[in-house]
C-alpha cells in the first residue's frame, strides 16, 4: 500500500488513509476508532486519517515479529545490512514523495523535509555498512590453549516508539540499526505525523525485510503503551517528551525490558565576549527559530557575556524579524507552522507566563495575525530570572530566552541550571575558554563556534540528564542497544 503516490499539488487534496502492517499484511483496522490529522497550515484541511491499533493489534503485530526472531537473526548481519542498503536506495528513489509527505503532514518547509529525507538516506547507508563491522573482540585468556571472545546477538523484537518532528528521519535511525542487528520491530509512529514512517516501513518491505520483522501499528499513547508493556518485547527504543519517557520506563523496567529514551532539551548557546557576534547571531537564530524551534536540539537560551549582550540581542532581532513565516510549499518560508493548536497554545501562553515572571519580550510572542495555520512569531525574551518555568522548561516553539552573565564559571552554571542535557554550543576564540566547556558542559553533543543543532550519522545522537537513557542512537553505539553480549572460552588443547 502506497501512502502517497501523488505529486505534491494534487497530494493536498487527498485524505492518506493509514494502515497497521502486521504480519507482513496491511490492515486498514476497519470498525477502529480513528485519529485525524489536520493541516498545520490550513486546519480546516484533513491530511489523513489512521486507525487506532487496539491491544489485539498490538499483540499480533509483536507476535508475528517474535516469530520472525530467528530466522532474521540467522541471516548474517553484511545480508540484512544489503536489505539497508536497498532501502537507502529506495529512500532516495522515492525522495521527492517522502519529501512531499514530511511537509505536508509536519507543516515543515520544502527545504527542512529534503534535507530530513536526505538524512533519512545517510542514516541508513551508514547502519547498512555496520553489517560489516558488527565484530566482537579477542582476549587473552588465563588458561593455556584456551581462546576467549565475545560476540553479538540480537536481543528479539523491539518497540520503534516516535515523535511527529521528524517524522521520517527518527524511524530511520532507528528503524537501519535494528535490522542490521536482526531485532525485528515493530514501529509506532506519532499520530501527528504517521504516514512517513508508514511510506518508510513499506519501502522496508520493498527492499526484502522478511514478513512480520517490520511491522507498524498506529495510535497515541494507549497504543504506545500496549506495545511497551508486551512481555515479548524485549526492548523499546523511544524518541519524545521527558514525561512520556518517564512513563514508559516506569512500564518496562518491571520486566526488564531494555530502553533507549531519547528526550526532550532546554539547549543553550554560550557567547564569549571575544566571539564573532555576526556568526554567532546566524547560529542563534537558525538553532531557535530552525523548523520553528521543533526539534530536541533547538536552541531555547541564549547564555551571552554582559559586554556584547546588548549587542548581540539586537542582531539576533534584526535577523529573526527578517525571517518568513508561511507554508510548507512555499519555496520562500523560512519557517512553518507549529504542529497543532494546542502547541500553540501552550508556546503562547508559556511566553505569556513569562512576561508575569519578569520577562520583557522583546519580539514576536505571539500567533502570527493573518495565517489560519497555527504560526507563531519568532520570540525572544530577555531579562528572565534563571528559574522562572520559560527559563527552565521545554517549549517546543520558536522561543528564545536570554540571560547575561560576568563569568565563565557563571554560564556553566546557567547552562547546568535545567533538568535537561541534549546539546549546547559556545562561541570564543579563546582555546582555554573551549577546553572548560568540553570538560564542564553537561550536554550530549557540544558544537564550538556552529549552531547546536545539527548531526552526522557516525556520530553519536546523545544526551545526558533527563534528555537521554540509555545506549546513545546513531554512530556505531546504537548497536549497543540492539544487540547483547555473549562471551565465548574455547578449550583448544
Ligand atoms: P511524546 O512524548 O508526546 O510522544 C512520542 C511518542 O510516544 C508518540 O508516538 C506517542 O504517541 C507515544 N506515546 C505517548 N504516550 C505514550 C505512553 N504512555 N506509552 C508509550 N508511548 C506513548 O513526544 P512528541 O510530542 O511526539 O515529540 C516531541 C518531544 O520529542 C519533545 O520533547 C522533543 O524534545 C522530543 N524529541 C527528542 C529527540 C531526541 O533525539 N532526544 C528527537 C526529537 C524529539
């Protein structure tokens, strides 16, 4: 089943109809309740519709993918890697539908979905070529004629739990490792933004996934949660908020279920007075106001040294007032719109917040008048207490809260002030000042003199704090999630 083979001015008319793929058949869920998708431009506009898998359907699709556990366990991991590597190629064949499908159900810009697409294609030619590299090591054993090493298996069916920000490039990431490892899935999608993932597990299928290793059931959280608690799923890989995160470790950590959480970020930017500000004003405002401050590393404080400060606000405003806000298909939107109305509201309202607790905003703070869609305008807010709730709390939306500091020590302690550790970026010239925060900075993934935000396919996609649990995702430490340990003594006198 095709999710949508339409070109791009047509596809806005269609309704998508999603179905659950269990055991290797599409299953519209005929009688289920429903769940609408709306477009974040044009709310009046139904993007699609999908069927809400039910406990039964859960336990179906998890059983059909346990019972394809040893058969694609026993194909050699360089076989399923080339199973990856046809699904890159059909990734990239297809580029411009999935593309399409990105925008028009996120709502992000033509060029954000490509670029999403395009990473979708790197994430899984590198998981692809781990085939190759998924080794064990020697080691030297205390016994004579004894030879000691290790191994890696599969550790069976895994939960592909995921958000609607990237709703093609998550499962992806997650989705290559996985079969490389030979743990069949089964995937759930964010109801926001399911029909990427659906047109990816197809595209799974099409490249020669067995029947039943991938599999997808859609729905919200019941059916997150169904899936979570199956006693034969052995691992659950989630990509979300910090509460639901929390929720399903509660779940799965009874029965030991291993997990990979990755969560939300309240990410900071550090300027130095001795930094480029023009480059370090072009950071700030793509790293906030990017693909409307939606994604887990979007920058949502800017921590700048009290000598440049007034400056440096002043440069981020002129930029960001520049930017456009608009539609996905409009080749000229920098920014689209956020993901629903209640989003919205809850970007809104929080800035709102703000403004009682000492904030003074000094752009934007609102919905953009005139657009139906649910836009809101690029925000800034200086002169918030460090720990007021906007100061301190994920967002989600095109917000950025400024503090100012004296010295070094200062900003790493703002920048530690949050319960989350996803990304943080510094911009100086002083190598000193770069050694202190590699060393003292409690993020996952530091960038210097670059946006925070932004990742490669070999690197690690890592947190720290409430922002990660568990084995990192991309990179070749995903398998670590993916995979166990065996150790093996062999006796060889
Ligand atoms: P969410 O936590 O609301 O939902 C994520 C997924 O979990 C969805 O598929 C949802 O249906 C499912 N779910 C909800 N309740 C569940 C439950 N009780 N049991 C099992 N599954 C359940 O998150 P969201 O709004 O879709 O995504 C935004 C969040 O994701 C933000 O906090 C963002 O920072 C985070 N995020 C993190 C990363 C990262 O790599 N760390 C990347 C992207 C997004």
């Amino acid at each position: 089943m095709r999710v949508d083979a339409a070109p791009v001015s047509r596809a806005a008319e269609e309704v998508l109809r999603g179905a659950h793929l269990v055991a290797g058949s599409w299953d519209a869920g005929a009688g289920a309740r429903e769940i609408e998708r709306r477009d974040p431009a044009r709310p009046c506009v139904r993007v699609g519709v999908v069927p809400v898998a039910t406990d039964e359907v859960v336990d179906r699709a998890v059983r059909a993918a346990d019972a394809t556990a040893g058969g694609w366990g026993a194909w050699t991991p360089v076989a399923r890697g080339r199973v990856v590597e046809r699904l890159a190629g059909l990734v990239e064949r297809d580029a411009r539908r999935l593309a399409a499908l990105v925008s028009r159900e996120h709502g992000k810009p033509a060029r954000d979905a490509r670029e999403e697409v395009a990473r979708a294609t790197d994430v899984l030619r590198f998981a692809a070529g781990e085939g190759r590299r998924l080794g064990g090591r020697t080691l030297p054993a205390d016994l004579p004629g004894t030879a000691c090493l290790t191994t890696r298996v599969p550790i069976g069916v895994v939960a592909l739990v995921t958000p609607w920000n990237f709703p093609l490039a998550i499962p992806a990431w997650k989705l290559g490792p996985a079969m490389v490892a030979g743990c069949p899935v089964v995937v759930k999608p964010s109801p926001l933004a399911p029909f990427s993932a659906q047109a990816l597990v197809e595209l799974a299928s099409e490249a020669g996934a067995p029947a039943g290793a991938v599999g997808l059931v859609h729905g919200g959280g019941s059916t997150g949660s169904a899936l979570v608690r199956h006693p034969l799923v052995a691992g659950v890989s989630f990509t979300g908020s910090v509460a639901t995160g929390r929720s399903i470790a509660r779940e799965a950590t009874d029965r030991l279920a291993r997990l990979q959480l990755e969560m939300g970020g309240k990410n900071a930017v550090v300027v130095e007075a001795d930094a480029d500000l023009g480059r370090a004003a072009d950071a700030v405002v793509s790293g906030a106001f990017g693909q409307s401050g939606q994604r887990c590393s979007a920058t949502s404080r800017l921590l700048v040294h009290e000598d440049v400060a007034d400056r440096l606000v002043s440069l981020v405003r002129e930029r960001a007032a520049a930017l456009r806000v608009g539609p996905a298909q409009d080749e000229t939107s920098d920014l689209g719109p956020l993901v629903d109305e209640a989003s919205l509201e809850r970007c809104v309202a929080a800035v709102e917040r703000a403004a009682r607790d000492g904030g003074r905003v000094v752009l934007g703070g609102g919905r953009v008048p005139g657009l139906a869609g649910w836009y809101m305008q690029p925000t800034v807010v200086v002169d918030l207490p460090p720990d007021a709730e906007l100061a301190t709390s994920e967002v989600f939306g095109p917000v950025l809260v400024v503090h100012r500091y004296r010295t070094f020590d200062e900003a790493l302690a703002l920048l530690d002030g949050v319960e989350y550790g996803m990304s943080a970026a510094l911009f100086t010239h002083d190598l000193r000042t770069v050694g202190r925060f590699v060393a003292g900075a409690r993020a996952g993934m530091l960038h210097v003199n670059r946006a925070g935000t932004g990742a490669f396919p070999h690197m690690p996609h890592v947190g720290t704090k409430a922002s990660q649990h568990g084995a990192a995702e991309c990179s070749p430490e995903a398998m670590d999630f993916y995979t166990e340990i065996r150790t093996v003594t062999l006796d060889l006198s």
